[in-house]
C-alpha cells in the first residue's frame, strides 16, 4: 500500500507557511528560524516585529533604535508598546515599586515615531498605583498624575508629528492601560489631543483607581470617582464617537457604572460602532442599557465580569455627596436607630436585560457573558475577545460601604452573598432573596439561550 508524501513545508501556500510561522511563540525561535532560508526569514521577521517594545529600561530603548534604523525591517511594525515604566504589572498591595528615571533617550526614542511608517495602532501603559487630587505627604507612587499627563503629551506629540509625513499610515487604534480615573481636562482640550483622537478608530480603555490599602473606606470619598465618568463621556468619547468602530472600557479591579459617579453616555451617538466590550460594568437601573441599545450598528457585544447591583447600603454622608439615583431601588427599613448607612435593594434581572438585548440590537451576531479571574489571567481589556458565554454564579452583586478590603462584595461559586443583606433577611418577617443566581438561574439561563440563538439564526 503506498501513501502520499507529506508535502514540504516551503511547498504549501504562502498563507499557510505564515500561519505555521505565527504557531512559534518563543522570540529566541523565530530568530533561529529567519536564518533557515530566505522565504522563511520573510515570515519570521514579520511576525518577530510585528509589535515594537518600549519602556525607560535601556535594553528596550536599544531595541527600538536598532529596529527604527533598519530600512527593512522598521518597515514591519504595525503596533507600538509604549510603557512609562519597565514594570507595569500589578503586585498587589503593599508591594513597593521602584521608580524608574525617565531618560532623554526614553523621550527621544518616543518621540522618533516616525520611524516606523506602517504603524496604526499604539498602545500605551501605565503603573497600575496612583494618587489623586489630595494626595498626602506619606503617599508615595512611582507616577503621579501630572507625571502622568506629561507621558501622554509626549506620545500624542510623537504621534500628531508622525502624522505630518502623508506616507505614514494613520494610527488608528488607541490602547491605554491603567488610565488614572483623573480627569486631566488641560489635555483633552488642546488642538494636541483633538488632533490625535480625531483619527482614532479603535479606542480600549482599562481604568484605574486611587487605592490605599489601610484606608477605612477604600478611597471612595476621592473626587475623582464622582467626577471621572462624566469627564470621560465628554471628553473622551463623545468628541470622537461618531468616528469608533471598536470600544473597550474595563476597570482593572473594582465595579463602577451606577455611582459614586454615574456613568451616562446616552447623549452620546455612535453611528459606526461595531463592537462594544465593557469590563466589570455594573447595572444599578432598569435603563442602564439604554445607550448600548440605542447603538443598532453594534455587531458584538462583549459584557466581561458585568454584573448587576442587587443590594446597596451606601454611608449616609455619602448617599449626600454622591447623590446616588435612587429610582428602582426599594429602601429597606432601618435595624436601628445608630445605623451608619442606607439600604437598599435593586430588582432587576439579567433576564430582562438579556431578551431587551436579543430585541433591539438588529446587527448583533457576537454576544459574551462571562467572568474571569485576575488571578487566571482571562480578564482584562487585552482579553477582551477571551471572553466566553455562560451565566455565571457572581453576576448579582452587593455593594457595602462597610465592609474592607473591597466595597463590593461578589457571590460565591454558589451564588451566596454574605453581607448586612443575611442579618436584615433575619429580622424580616417577609422572604428576603440572599442567592440570585438561584433564584434567577432558569430565567437567565433561557434568556441566553434564546439571545443565542437568535444570533445564530443572523449568521
């Protein structure tokens, strides 16, 4: 019995010769590949530098000026990494992070951008630990916000002049990472940033916040969370909206949507919007979808750890200065008369949200709905398209002013809540739901179901 030979591998096509390539993951092996031959240099070194690195370490400066001075090979890139520090990553609390000096040759390396014509999408990150505008004497952070504001002056400079040469192509994607909730308005009203952003087709977001881990409210009496999300509707969003394909905003670590601030960009249009993915997103508000309804160009919507609100108990100086809307909520009698704080419930459901989705987004054939874990490394804007389908236990969530290190407390893999909502459910004679994900689970389960299947039936 014969067989057929297997075919060499120079003898396929070459698209399938590139796919093979990119299965190599390791650099050192790419290297040794582009010496083999000359077609397969060709696809080594495409996707060996197809995204450039740079950070203050001189290694990574080195790097970037060896490649930005080869003809050929500077000709490769189409994504710039840009990170205002060598380590961005996050240690956790209580882990101190060296600061690095910002060099002439950082600048200078930044600032020769255009060295790289093919480049349309930059990507920029920042330290993940920040202070805001009452910063302390004994508050020590490696960046702070005005170092911040200066590192972004410098990369939207390196990019506007960029786009002066016509044979450059235009960036057209814009990715920053751990984006301080400061509102820098200085910046977002100059020519610099509308120039910059007005070209902008892709815009991913990942916020980060104030956090001090000895602190007894888990900083959220700073400013900037009351203030962040209006700013970051009108003047980050609506001055470029009618231009976006492709949004992401996530919060690295904490829920945010219905307060301290209330995120509220239903003013906003997005004629052209495609694909929306919004991280840890939280649901207070039976019309807190509204806006994402009202987007009918959407194609894939990406809900990645967004969860509902479904009990609340907020400080009273704080239901003051937040001004938290209150509509929808049932208020939930007090269990003394030396009670620090007001409770509330929320009763909306996922399924609801769920069938007005499958309803009124026409376009949509692309829908996930799931959690993930930090720690498992499948949450974050970078893993945005990671993202699965499932209902998940922790999508009802609890809000407790009182309660450290985090004010939002998530459900178990069981779906139950522990929090001031067990000893109220006590003392009332009437049934008080502790486990939504039980109670809700066959509703939302069908809910998807139905959505899913309907966007099968479009594709």
């Amino acid at each position: 019995m014969s067989s057929q030979p297997r075919p060499e591998l120079l003898g396929l096509a070459p698209e399938m010769v590139e796919n093979v390539i990119k299965q190599v993951s390791e650099r050192r092996d790419l290297s040794n590949v582009r010496l083999a031959c000359k077609t397969l240099e060709r696809h080594a070194a495409n996707e060996l530098f197809r995204d450039v690195l740079i950070s203050p370490l001189d290694q990574h400066i080195s790097s970037w000026n060896s490649i930005s001075q080869q003809d050929d090979i500077r000709q490769i890139p189409r994504h710039a990494i840009i990170h205002t520090q060598s380590d961005i990553e996050d240690h956790g609390l209580g882990n101190y992070r060296e600061s690095e000096e910002v060099s002439e040759d950082f600048e200078g390396a930044v600032a020769a951008l255009s060295r790289f014509p093919n480049l349309d999408s930059v990507e920029i990150g920042f330290t993940p630990e920040c202070v805001g505008a009452d910063e302390q004497l004994y508050q020590e952070v490696t960046e702070s916000a005005s170092e911040r504001e200066d590192m972004l002056e410098l990369i939207f400079r390196a990019i506007k002049d960029r786009a002066e040469d016509k044979k450059n192509r235009k960036i057209r994607k814009l990715t920053i990472i751990n984006l301080q909730n400061y509102p820098l308005r200085d910046f977002t009203s100059s020519d610099l940033f509308r120039d910059v952003m007005g070209q902008i087709q892709e815009l991913h977001i990942s916020m980060t916040q104030e956090y001090n881990e000895h602190g007894p409210d888990h900083d959220y009496t700073k400013i900037e969370l009351q203030t962040f999300p209006a700013y970051l509707c009108s003047d980050w969003l609506a001055p470029i909206s009618a231009n976006l394909k492709v949004l992401s905003i996530y919060h690295r670590t904490d829920n945010w949507g219905p307060f301290p601030g209330y995120f509220d960009p239903s003013g906003i249009s997005f004629p052209q919007l495609e694909t929306l993915a919004l991280g840890y997103y939280t649901l207070a508000h039976d019309n807190d979808i509204d806006w994402i309804l009202a987007i009918k160009s959407l194609r894939k919507l990406i809900l990645h750890n967004c969860m509902i609100a479904s009990w609340l108990c907020i400080d009273s100086e704080n239901m003051a200065a937040w001004k938290p809307r209150t509509h929808d909520w049932t208020k939930m009698p007090d269990q003394d008369e030396r009670s620090w704080g007001e409770k509330f419930l929320y009763h909306g459901k996922w399924s609801q949200n769920l069938d007005r989705i499958a309803g009124s987004l026409p376009n949509l054939v692309d829908f996930r709905f799931h959690s993930g874990s930090m720690d498992e490394d499948t949450y974050g804007v970078e893993n945005r398209d990671r993202c699965g389908v499932q209902i998940f236990p922790q999508r009802y969530v609890c809000f407790d002013n009182g309660i450290l290190p985090t004010h939002w407390m998530e459900a178990d893999d069981a779906g139950e809540v522990e929090g001031w909502m067990v000893e109220l459910a006590e003392e009332l004679e009437e049934k008080l739901v502790l486990n939504k994900h039980e109670e809700n689970f066959e509703a939302d389960q069908n809910s998807l179901d139905a959505l899913l299947e309907r966007l099968k039936s479009r594709k």
